[in-house]
C-alpha cells in the first residue's frame, strides 16, 4: 500500500517548534517525539513531530489521531527518566478507517526529552530561526542517546547524502557502524512566485495553494493583482525589480513569468536567473521566447543563464486553456521539487 497524501506541511513543524521552545523556556524540558519510519497508510510522513510539555499539552501530530494517546503517555515518562525510547505501533484496519485512512499500517516514533541546559534552548531556537529565514537544516539524531550532529545548507564538508538531502527533503532512518540514526531534513515550504496576475496565474495559486505550497503573486497592474482575483493569497501591486529582492529568491523557491507583458516579465526573469532558486520558467511561444532571450542579452544576461528559463512553460501536455497550462506548469515545478529526472 502506497504512503497516502498528508496534510501535514513543514507550516506545521514550525508551530511544534515554536511550542517546543515556549515550553522549554518556561519548563526546563519538553518531549518531542518524531515519526522516523512508517508503513502502508501514514496521514504523518516520516519526519512529523508532536511537542508534548510537562503539564501534557501538546502541539502537532504522529498518526492524525491512532495514537496520539500512547505516544504522550510515553512522552510523559520519559520526561521524567529522560532516556529516549523508539516506540513501534501497529494500526489495525478498523481504528485506521476511524482515522479517515482506507488501511492500517505501521510507525516507528521516537520520542526524546530535550532540557534546556546541555544545548537544548540553542537547538531548538536555531531549528525555528532556520525554518523562518528559509534556511534548510538537515538534524542528525542517533537513536540509543539522542545525541545530535546539525548540518546547514552552507556549511563545508557537508557528506554527499546530507547535500542531497537539501534538495530531495526526504528525512530517513538510517543504519551506520555507530548504530541506527535518523536524519531529519528541516527544509522549508516549496515556494511559488507568481510574476503576472493573469487567468493563468488565477489557477496555478489555487493549485498551488492546495498542493500546500507557499504562493506569492507579484503584478503592479492592481487591477490584476486584486484580492477578489486571488482570495488568500499573498499579494505585490509592486514592480518585480522592487518586490523580489524584498521576498528573497531562494534555493526553495520557483519563479514563474506569466504577465506575457516583457517588460513585467524580464524584470522578473533578470533577477530570478541571477539567483540559485529552484526553478524558472515563462510563458509565450518559441518565438516569443526568441524575442525575450534578445532583450536579456542585450541586459547582460549570458547565454547559460538564459538556458535556465523552462520556455514554452510547463510539461507538454498539449494544454490549451488558462487552466490546463496551470496544470502543465504545476507538474513541472513539482518535478523540479522533488528532483525527477526528465525523460528524453
């Protein structure tokens, strides 16, 4: 049985997080406890967390409800033995179905205390600071003491797996000659940036929106960029050139050119190209994107740069309407989040 599409986004690991270090600050300890390994029907993908404090409040989740009650009763007590315990719960079909899960399955949860002497406070506060700077952090935990080794984006001498791991945000449990760790990838939220309030742009920021990622419009034209257009999503009725500095294009962002209107689009593109995010593309025809790659030229864009630009944007599915290119461009960028290799 395939692992089934989870609600559970990195938005959520911040808020646990977040609590983990009020508790910890008012408490002295808290117990985190973290999914490290799961089989058939999982609604918390590997890497899900749940802060438990001294008082048996709790932020976040291991199971969307299975066993949620065994795992705080557990936390509890090792809160007070502060030895960490890898716990192994079968969900039978039954309580899974009451769960809103078509089959049960199996979860590994290790669950550890954190004090805030010894470098927990530290720790945790750089995890939070990380996850709203968008800055990955790949945290190392072995399993028999929790003793932890924390890896940066932009550190040296980061292993080649860990490397990899900034990109795929795949976290796993791994078995090394030092026993068995887990290495959990704190990456943040896949981002899209939406140059061009188009009917295009409309429907890849609810896509997107409800495939969980961040999405940020971008369009000076505010009679475009309007809120009625775009219910819930972040707004800029600001030139390119002015707004996308002040965003940050990042390693874990897409940039995508949709305003079909050049001088909204190259703006756009001049900055994006410039930058290590994870994606761009832009909209119009070959011919178009002939016109375009003069213009940049011409603004001291290198060829090598240009190449970086998906155009005609989007997977080729013969898409004709505003909606199915969103569709195609959507597929793309979750190809390039996810590290696909294209086919020939």
């Amino acid at each position: 049985m395939s692992e089934m599409p989870s609600p559970h986004t990195p938005r959520d690991e911040i808020g646990v997080l977040e609590a983990a270090r009020d508790w910890l600050a008012h408490d002295g300890a808290v117990a985190i406890a973290t999914v490290v390994d799961t089989w058939g029907s999982a609604p918390v993908p590997i890497g899900g967390q749940m802060a438990v404090a001294a008082d048996g409040r709790f932020k976040g989740s291991v199971s969307g409800g299975c066993i949620e009650g065994d795992v705080i009763a557990e936390a509890e007590e090792i809160l007070a033995s502060g030895k960490p315990k890898l716990l192994e719960f079968g969900v039978a079909d039954e309580t899974a179905w009451r769960a809103g899960l078509p089959c049960g399955g199996k979860v590994k949860v290790y669950v550890e205390r954190v004090k805030a002497e010894g470098g927990g406070s530290e720790l945790i506060a750089k995890a939070v600071e990380a996850q709203h700077l968008r800055r990955g952090l790949i945290i190392e935990t072995r399993l028999d003491d929790g003793a932890k080794t924390v890896f940066a984006r932009d550190d040296r001498d980061v292993p080649d797996d860990v490397a990899r791991m900034f990109a795929t945000a795949k976290s796993s449990l791994q078995a090394t000659p030092a026993g068995e760790v887990f290495r959990h990838a704190l990456v943040p939220p896949a981002r899209i940036v939406i140059v061009g309030a188009s009917h295009i742009g409309q429907v890849l920021a609810e896509i997107a929106r409800l495939a969980g990622y961040e999405v940020q419009v971008v369009d000076p034209r505010t009679a475009f960029a309007s809120p009625d257009r775009f219910p819930g999503i972040t707004l800029h009725t600001e030139w390119p050139q002015d707004v996308l500095p002040k965003i940050g294009i990042d390693p874990y962002t897409a940039v995508v050119a949709l305003a079909h209107v050049g001088h909204i689009d190259d703006e756009a593109l001049k900055l994006a190209l410039r930058s290590d995010c994870l994606y761009v593309g832009a909209l119009g025809s070959q011919r178009n994107h002939a016109k375009r790659k003069e213009r940049l030229l011409a603004a001291g864009i290198t060829e090598e740069e240009i190449a970086r630009i998906r155009a005609p944007i989007g997977i080729d599915i013969g898409a004709q309407t505003p909606a199915e290119i969103a569709i195609s461009v959507m597929a793309e960028i979750v190809r390039a989040v996810r590290g696909a290799k294209r086919k020939a």
